[in-house]
C-alpha cells in the first residue's frame, strides 16, 4: 500500500502551522501545570515534546487534544480556534490522541474493536471497511485481525491503539509517551509506523523518555522545565548550537606528545586522557572541514595516528545540558 492511502491528502507545502498556543497555561488550584507557553509547529513536522516527570508534558497534549480546557490562553488546530466550553466536534475531527494510559476491550477482537470506534466516527460503508483494512497493513496487524485483544503482546496493543488513533483519518496526530514499556523490536515497529504517518503529510506531536527515538523521528523539540517551555527549535538547529563535536584519538607513539601537539589549535579544548586506554578524548569547536585539517595537521607533525573518530553530543546529553542551566 502507498504512503498516501492513509490521508485523505497532504497539507499544502507551505510553513502553514498545525499547531499554535498563545499564552498558553493551566492551573489546579496553586499548581501551574503549563506555564504561558507560545508553540508553534508548522504542518507536516514530527515535534518531539521532552522533559522530566512532572513538567507539564502531559497536561499540555491534553489541552492541545481538547480534553482538558485551559485557565488562560488560545489554541489554534491548522488555523481554527479551539473554543473553550464549546464540544468543537470538526475540530476533533482532525485530532488523533493517544494518551499513555488508554484501555483497550480485551475481550473483543482486533477488527470488532476497530470497527467499534470507527463507528463512533461515523465511518460509513464502504469507506469503514476499506479504512479497517488500511490501518490494520499499516500498523503490520493484519493476521490478527480476529484474534482476541488479550493474546495480543504489549507491542501489539500499543500498534493497535494507534490504529485506533488514526482510524478517522486525523490531520494532526497527538502521542504521550507512546513507547513507554516496550521493547526495542517493539519501539522499531512503531517509529517506522510514524515515519510512514510523516510520509504522508500526518503532523505529529510525541512526548517520550526514550530521546534515542525522537532524535531519530523528530524534526524539531521543545523542552519543558517546571511547566515553561525552555527551548522549542528545529533538531538540526539544537545540534549545531548547544552540541558539542568531540574527538577521540589513539596513537602508536607517546601519548604525552600526542596531548602536547594537540594544544596548538585553538579549536581542540578540554583535552582528556581516557584511563585504562591508550586514547585521547578533545572538545573540538570546528566543523568537519576544520577536523580534516586537523587530522592532516596531526599527521603532517609526525603522529603515528590509530584512531581518530569524531562524535557529536546526542539529544540526551543537550537535553540535560539544559536542564542543569535552568536549575543554576
């Protein structure tokens, strides 16, 4: 099946925003779970939500979905208000939400337990079946489709729960910690589930702990701290500005010489002896470029390299380089 049978139609190419909040926040009693936040995320992006238990992740996807309704601020869904005390059936329409707890019928089958739902959406024949048929390939459900939910694995269930999610064909797909509890087969399947989703013009907002997969999935994350958001930014921006280049180098000669040589370019800092190894670990400011011209430089001095391997800081480690700045 093509990418493009699971929408009705890709948004338009252009930075249009899927999602957008102005002063955004929500208060039980003296808490403030979501503090003044302004998000934008323009349609067609995977935006990756982060941050610690308790930072307000949650409660903000509830209000994005219209299942909790904000103390103060707007909400606009690909340009249309999401009106307080009000149902807003089209725009829910266009929402897919997945909380991190919802239940599944164990005793229904896998097709009676969509069909149900796609029956809330009042999905009509022939339209229902063919877009049973379409989730159930997607989400690689297919062979199960009459077996009873509670034979299903854990990973099983979360795909299914997803199937069920998008069902109605949504233009804006909300996850909260989708992965949570799975297994790395299980944690595959399902990003290449939402990288299909992406393919075909979804917009998706995912909260998840496991930063290995959204930096993998995301084309842009924001950070919350404490109910602020911190940092909102595409991914390739927060890499080029808050990720440091490091280099790990070996050598056959002395590794004291190697250190020595190293502290002629500006661009190299932090220079670490890496014990029980005969290697060198720097901070290196350059880009790639300047990297080659080092290791020519190195070579050119007469170092008798072994290794030389550049790395960058990844998602987890900027995401707890921010973290420690708002703390101090």
């Amino acid at each position: 099946m093509e990418a493009g049978t699971f929408l009705p139609s890709p948004p338009p190419l252009s930075q249009d925003l899927a999602i957008s909040t102005h002063g955004l926040t929500k208060q039980f009693d003296r808490h403030i779970a979501v503090n003044d936040i302004d998000l934008q995320v323009a349609a067609g992006e995977v935006y990756g939500l982060i941050g610690p238990n308790g930072a307000g992740k949650t409660t903000l996807i509830r209000m994005l979905a219209a299942a909790e309704e904000p103390t103060t601020g707007e909400i606009y869904i690909n340009g249309d208000r999401l009106l307080r005390d009000q149902s807003n059936p089209k725009l829910k329409q266009r929402i897919g939400y997945l909380p991190d707890d919802f239940p599944v019928y164990e005793d229904l089958t896998v097709w009676d337990y969509l069909d149900y739902f796609s029956r809330l959406y009042r999905l009509r024949e022939p339209r229902r079946t063919r877009r049973l048929r379409e989730v159930l390939e997607l989400v690689q459900l297919t062979s199960k489709r009459k077996s009873l939910i509670a034979t299903l694995s854990r990973g099983m269930k979360q795909r299914l729960s997803l199937a069920r999610t998008i069902i109605h064909e949504p233009i804006l797909l909300l996850l909260d910690e989708p992965v949570s509890g799975l297994d790395p087969i299980a944690r595959m399947q399902f990003r290449e589930i939402i990288k299909t989703l992406q393919e075909a013009g979804m917009t998706i907002l995912i909260s998840s702990h496991v930063l290995s997969d959204l930096a993998e999935l995301c084309t842009s994350v924001g950070i919350m701290e404490l109910g602020y958001l911190v940092e909102s930014a595409p991914l390739a921006e927060l890499y080029r500005r808050l990720s440091r280049q490091k280099i790990i180098l070996s050598s056959l000669g002395d590794m004291d010489t190697l250190a020595a040589e190293l502290k002629n370019y500006p661009l190299v800092q932090e220079i670490e002896r890496i014990s029980g190894k005969n290697q060198i670990r720097v901070d290196f400011s350059g880009n790639p470029e300047e990297s080659a011209m080092l290791l020519r430089s190195l070579v050119e001095a007469g170092i008798p390299l072994t290794e030389f391997h550049c790395t960058q800081e990844d998602l987890e480690t900027i995401f707890l380089k921010l973290g420690h700045q708002q703390v101090s």
